[in-house]
C-alpha cells in the first residue's frame, strides 16, 4: 500500500547536561513550582533545591533539542505544511506549548501537533496524521530526555536524544532530496549499522551538533500499520506476519526492529535485522533506520521497521522502499544472494545501566483503541 510519503531528508542529535534555558532562575523557579504541584497528588516529590541552581540533574527542553535539528532539514525556502511531536517522557519544562513553539521557529510556520500517551508508537501514529493531512511536507520530531526530577517506578531513556525526519507528498517533485546544499553543511553524515556510532563520538553521543544522514534520494512510505491491544504473547507471531506480508517472501529487504520487540523476535527469517539501542524507547528504532539507510545508500533496499510498545500493548509498522524505484530489486550482488541475512546487529552500544534517572509513565494511559489485533482507527 502506497501512502503517499517520501523521506527527503533526516538529522539526529544526543544532547548532554540541562537544557539552556534551566540557565534563567525565573524559569527554574517556575519549573520547580509547576512540576512540585503535578507531582503531589501522586506521592512523588521534587527534592528540596534541586532547581537553586543548574546542574545535571536537571533535564531537557524539547523545544531547544529539536529547534536545533530544524534547520538541518528543513532549508528556508521549503516550507513545511504540518510539523509533529512524538514524545513519551515529559521535559523539564511541561507547561510550555512546545509544538506550537516549535512551529513559529520551522519554515512555513506549520500546523503543530503534539503526541504522548502512545509509548513508542508516537512517531509510527505521526506518520499516520501526516499520511491523512495531505500536505506538501511533514516534519515529524521525535525526542526524548533522560533526566526527571523525582523518583518513580520506570528508568528513563538513557541518554537525550532527538531526531528529525522530513517527509513530502509523492506528488511534490520540488523538494531537494538527501544532501542538497540547500540544507546547509554536506551530506558526509553517514550512520553505520555496524559500528553503531553513526559518525558520533564513540559513545553515541553527537556533542557539536546536528549529524545529518545522508540518505540519497530517499525513501517511500509503502506501508504503515498499527495494531492495538497485542499480548506480549502475540506480538512475535504477528510481528514476523506483518513482515512476511510486507516483503512478500523477499530476502534483500533490511528488518528494523525496536529493543522491545526484538527481544521476543522469533529468530532467523531470512532478513538482515538491525536493532534499536535499549533505554531509548522514542528515538532508538528511527536512531537504528537512519543507521540502515545511510548504511545502504550506495545500495539502497527496501526496508521494514517495526516496533512495540509493551506498556499499552502496541504494534506498529512502517515499510519502505527506495524513491523512484517501483519494484527495488537486486540489491544484493549475485554472490551474496545465497547468503542467510539473519543475525540481529545493534546500532548502539548498550548505554550506561545507572545511566538518568527514573520516571513513571502509566501503563494504563488511555490510546486509540480498535479490534483486537486489528488495524488502529484511521483519522
């Protein structure tokens, strides 16, 4: 199923230390009495003076991580018709309307949408509201921190990470693709599934700046799903269905997989499987796609990614195929074509066990709601 979408562009960032604004006392005066009054109701507690003062104790702005990666996708002169937020950590500073934020500072001043409450199916339910939108350009930013300012029941991600995608309707042949100079900087970024750096530093980190992926002439959306209340012991037979259905019985496409449901993946397939890093539920599947893009862009395969969410019992799919290509095939050269591609490869080493602090995100939160094992409602 053909959505209409194609991936022009993306760029990601780990941020470390607080957010700059956390620099203002007002603000982290203002921050502590908000966040001390959400968090009473609920037995938890801000410790006493831990704003008096930056530190890295304190966390993140969505706003600053992802303001910062617009630019790198999104050149001034091709303006952006709907921006998304995916999150499912709140920041530091919750009272703020970061999305409509987010849209004064972006090209073309889009509609904003903020989504949470979905886990790690925020951004695959993104790409769904940009699907249906039907605009010339959709900006989805997904972003997580890796610091709250209490204790809960939960770790946190493990590091601030944040990545942005920029995608166009298939029809819109103006947008400049991959490492157009229109962008700023070259297109040198070039993930690598197999060292798991991404072109960072050897932690993962990217401490002076956006990295942006180099990804050619991008990638169709050829298909999405979202399946709602899957049991931890369905997800694997159904995940490894949707698979199969979506490569129709091919073994040159790349599997993506979220730590989550890697971790109940049935095995050999026939595949290359990458996997997410673990502790970075929000961004860590699109942290390992971009990885696998970049990694193939001399020779670009189609692609499935998938991943769920395990809180709220979510499985969510999205295919895609290199641009301008109907039918990709012979990716593989021919004496490699007889060559299993199965073992799980990780993009990211496993981050620092102690590293953050803890958080507690409601496994009963409300989401979209459908069949069992069905599609989610289309809006």
């Amino acid at each position: 199923m053909e959505t209409g979408l194609r991936l022009l562009r993306a760029a990601r960032r780990t941020v470390t230390g607080p957010a700059a604004l956390l620099d203002d006392a007002v603000l982290r005066e203002r921050a502590a009495g908000y966040l001390t009054d959400l968090t009473q109701p609920y037995g938890l507690r801000v410790p006493d003076g831990l704003f008096d003062a930056p530190s890295a104790a304190l966390g993140q702005s969505y706003g600053e991580m992802a303001s910062e990666l617009i630019p790198a996708v999104v050149p001034p002169d091709e303006p952006v018709d709907l921006l998304v937020l995916a999150f499912a950590v709140h920041d530091m500073l919750p009272g703020r309307a970061t999305a409509a934020y987010l849209s004064h500072v972006c090209p073309g001043t889009p509609m904003s949408f903020a989504l949470c409450d979905q886990g790690s199916a925020a951004a695959f339910t993104g790409l769904r509201i940009a699907r249906e939108y039907g605009c010339r350009r959709a900006l989805l930013l997904t972003v997580e921190q890796a610091v709250l300012p209490y204790d809960a029941a939960v770790a946190v991600p493990a590091r601030h990470r944040a990545v942005a995608m920029l995608y166009s309707a298939a029809a819109d042949d103006s947008a400049r693709t991959g490492g157009d100079s229109g962008t700023g900087g070259d297109d040198s970024g070039t993930g690598n599934g197999d060292s798991g750096t991404g072109g960072g530093e050897a932690d993962g980190g990217i401490g002076d700046g956006p990295e942006r992926i180099g990804l050619g002439a991008g990638a169709r959306v050829t298909g999405l799903r979202q399946h709602a209340d899957v049991g931890p012991g369905d997800v694997a037979a159904l995940a490894a269905a949707e698979v199969r259905e979506l490569t129709a019985g091919r073994t040159d496409v790349a599997v993506v997989l979220g730590a989550d449901l890697a971790a109940a993946w049935p095995g050999p397939g026939g595949h290359a499987v990458t996997t997410g890093p673990r502790r970075q539920p929000s961004t860590g599947v699109w942290w390992a796609l971009l990885d696998r893009l970049a990694g193939d862009a001399a020779r670009p395969r189609p692609v499935v990614v998938a991943d769920y969410e395990p809180g709220l019992n979510y499985l969510s799919v999205v295919a895609l195929a290199p641009a301008g290509r109907s039918e990709p095939a012979g990716e593989r050269r021919a004496d490699e074509r007889e060559q299993p591609l199965v073992r799980l490869r990780g993009t990211d080493r496993d981050p620092d066990a102690g590293a953050g602090q803890r958080h507690d995100q409601d496994a009963g939160l409300p989401g979209p709601v459908g069949e069992r094992r069905g599609p989610l409602p289309q809006r």
